[in-house]
C-alpha cells in the first residue's frame, strides 16, 4: 500500500506548486488611463524614455537615470486590449496613436498602433496594486517582468548607454510601475475602497479555490496514511473489511 501514499503525497506537492505560483505573481489591474514610468527595481531613478524627448515613430526607447519624480518623457499610459496583454503608450503623444513596439533593427522603439503582437507585453510581478489613485508618484506594481508577446522575451537594460534589449527572462532584471492618478483626467470615476463592498480578485478568487482544493487533498492524505497504517498494526480488525 505504501503506493497509495506515494501517490497522495504527489498529488499533494502538485497542488501545492501550483498554489504557490498564484500566489507568488500577480498582473496589473488597470483602466486604460493609468500613467506609469517604468523603473528598474535594483535603481528606481533609472527609468524608460524617449530618446531625446521624440514622440514619432521609429523613436528608440532606452533607460535613463533622472530626478525623484518622472519628467513628461518618461511617463507612458499603459492599456489593456486584452486580458493578458498590455501596450505602453507615450504621454507626450497626445492622440495616443503610438505604442512601444519590439523588432529586430532599433530593439524597442515607437510606431504607430498596428495591435500586432511584437507591440504588446505580458506583465508579471510579484506585488501588485500597492497603491490605487495616488496624487503623487508611488510604486503601483514592483519587481515586474516585462516579456513581449511575440518573442517571449523580456526587456532588460544593458551597457554604459542603457539600452534595451530582449533576454531570457532569466537573465533579465525586474521593473517597476511607477504611477499616479492621470494628469489628463480620467473619464472613469476613481475606484475607492468600500469596507462594506469588499471584492475578491481574480488572484484571490484562485487562491482560495486551490487553498480549498489542497485541504481536501491534507485531509484525503492523513486520512490514507491513518488506514494504511491501521491496517498494519490491526491486520484483523473489523475497520480494515
């Protein structure tokens, strides 16, 4: 029998890696008016930027170290098109018709808006929603990993000049979101926290279904152990039958 507890003992550290990787990430949950400047997590002054302040296409994007607070060139509007995609849209562009997009000439530059793949990203991190509405710039989502959708790498900052590259997401270093209520003026009204009306995320939701599933699974597991090692000491016992 000492089969069944294998198994039961598998199944269970099954459940509990999957539990684990939804709990430990985590993606952004936006309107599509919310600003942010994307910051490494090792150097938070060392954020994206236009190159020399350009809003056109074919405009690189590198990082860059600057002030406290982000300057207009270094502040982009992050929108959601799908629910696992996201496009960085330059501040500075106001009929926000242009996007940062991947190729294989300038690694990360501005073009028009074309919802082509190798212009959206995938954004995963370990902590998200830390602040909601802030006046002031406060880090909304930290320690992110920014992959593009049609390479599957991510981006990462390399060399005297802070460039961006694509890398194994290994090898590539977490960012920041840095944000703040939309200067703009957003056309939706501010969520607020209602101690009465409290909501379960997405995340949350999952968390607790897997946390019921494993316990299920604890109480299936000692209640196998607790037969199989009855049935050993009490080989007769009318419970075994």
């Amino acid at each position: 029998m000492y089969w069944l507890t294998s198994l039961l003992f598998y199944k269970t550290f099954l459940l509990f890696s999957l539990f684990t990787t939804f709990v430990l990430s985590c993606s952004p949950e936006i309107n599509n008016e919310d600003v942010f400047s994307i910051s490494r997590s090792d150097e938070p002054k060392n954020r994206f930027q236009l190159y020399y302040g350009g809003v056109k296409p074919t405009v690189a994007i590198y990082t860059v170290n600057g002030d406290d607070k982000p300057v207009s060139h270094e502040i982009f509007q992050l929108t959601q098109p799908a629910s696992d995609s996201y496009e960085f849209r330059p501040f500075q562009d106001f009929y926000r018709t242009l996007v940062i997009e991947m190729n294989n000439v300038i690694p990360f530059q501005l073009n028009y808006n074309a919802g082509s793949e190798n212009q959206r990203f995938s954004i995963v991190c370990d902590k998200c929603n830390s602040q909601t509405n802030s006046a002031d710039w406060a880090p909304y989502h930290t320690s992110c990993s920014i992959k593009n959708k049609a390479s599957n790498l991510c981006v990462k900052s390399v060399g005297n000049n802070n460039n961006l590259i694509q890398s194994d997401c290994g090898s590539a270093m977490k960012w920041d979101l840095i944000g703040r209520v939309s200067p703009t003026g957003s056309s939706q009204t501010p969520i607020k926290t209602d101690p009465n009306n409290v909501q379960i995320s997405k995340g949350g939701l999952a968390a607790t279904v897997l946390g019921s599933i494993i316990g299920t699974s604890l109480i299936a597991l000692a209640a196998g152990y607790w037969f199989i090692k009855r049935k050993r000491i009490y080989p007769g016992h009318a419970l075994n039958t």
